[in-house]
C-alpha cells in the first residue's frame, strides 16, 4: 500500500471526506492537498509522495495534462483518477495519459483500498461499474489492430479480456479452467509479444488497440 497520499480536488468538501475516509486505513499518511494541477506539480517537487487522489476536471490545468505531466517529472508517482465521469472516453484519455487507476466518486472504502493496493502493484485498476463502459466503447470503436496484436491467440485475448477486468491469476484460472502458472505463463506471453513491460502498460495496450476477445 502507496502510505504518503496527495489529495487534489478543487471541492473542499469532497477532500474533507476523502481525508477522513483514508485516515481510518491503516499505514495510510495524507501528506497534502492540492486544488489544481499546478499546486499538484509544486507539491511534488518539494515533497516525496507515493500516490495521487487526483480528480479530473480541475481548474488552470486538468487532470488529464497534470496526469503527463507528473508521468514526465515523476514516473514512480502512482496517479489514481477519481472523478464523477464515468464515460468511456474520459476513462480512456486518463490511462493513455498515464493514470494507474480510475475511480468513479461514489466509491466506497472497500474499493478504494483494493484501487490503491493495485496500483501500488504496478496494475491498472478501474471502478467495476465501469467495465460495461469500457467494453460497451471498444465494440463501438474499431482501431486497427497492430501487427503485435495478430500474434495473440484466442485464449490470450481471453486473458487479457479478464486482467483488463481487474482480475488475479487464481480468479482468470477459475473462470478459464486453467492453472494460476498457466495464466502466468499467457501474461508473460502477452507481454513479450506486445513489448510491455508490466501489467499496466499491457492493459494500456488493450484498450488502445481493441485486443479484447470478440474485436
């Protein structure tokens, strides 16, 4: 778990709240609060932080341009979206721009620890409500597939359909009947093929170019 937290939302009130919901986790430290991207940007260059509750519709700079830009200064800063979109475009700007996790704002603690313990893993974690939104957006929009993504067999499109879905090995295995070291073995496969060199960039890869079972 990511323990040195920013906050950064332009609501007073939202932050409020959300402080008081991490206080109560454990190993959890709110180190700061920001209202706007560039306070966001100062903070971190005068304070070490592990994780960033960033919301996207900020005033003087966005979420989404803070999102490249700390990627750019800061790349071991973990950056999980939280904000009241819950559209598909939105969702897929922020993972392209960098983010490790987007949640919608009426999340609850639960989920927020499991977002957090994800991201801190090096995975991409997106609200389960919004899965419906991101598959619903990839059949209505056809990017060519690359020629990486034609080496992909059906059971590895399977796969990565459920890590995109925020799944475990031990749970993909379950749902596909296959051994965890198999499920294993196909994400390290994918990977490989794909030139990713972890579960993020992996599933960034997916949704950028539409590799999911049924494309």
């Amino acid at each position: 778990m990511p323990t040195r937290i920013l906050l950064a939302d332009d609501h007073q009130l939202f932050l409020d709240g959300l402080r008081s919901l991490l206080e109560r986790i454990e190993g959890c430290e709110v180190v700061g609060e920001a209202r706007n991207g560039l306070e966001v940007l100062t903070f971190l260059s005068t304070t070490p932080v592990d994780c960033i509750l960033l919301d996207v519709e900020m005033p003087e700079l966005n979420g989404l341009e803070t999102t490249k830009r700390i990627k750019k200064q800061f790349p071991n800063v973990r950056v999980l979206a939280v904000s009241m979109a819950n559209d598909y475009d939105t969702v897929r700007q922020m993972l392209r721009a960098g983010a490790d996790g987007y949640l919608v704002k009426n999340t609850g603690k639960t989920e927020l620890v499991k977002a957090m313990e994800s991201i801190s893993r090096g995975q991409i974690y997106v609200s389960t409500e919004l899965a419906p939104v991101l598959f619903h957006g990839l059949a209505n929009r056809k990017p060519p597939v690359s020629a990486y993504g034609e080496t992909l067999t059906q059971r590895e499109r399977e796969v990565l359909g459920l890590i995109v879905d925020g799944f475990t090995n031990e749970q993909i295995g379950q749902q596909l009947f296959l051994s965890p070291l198999t499920v294993k073995t196909h994400r390290a496969n994918m990977m490989s093929k794909l030139n990713c060199s972890n579960t993020a960039a992996l599933v960034r890869y997916a949704l950028e170019h539409n590799l999911l079972p049924g494309a």
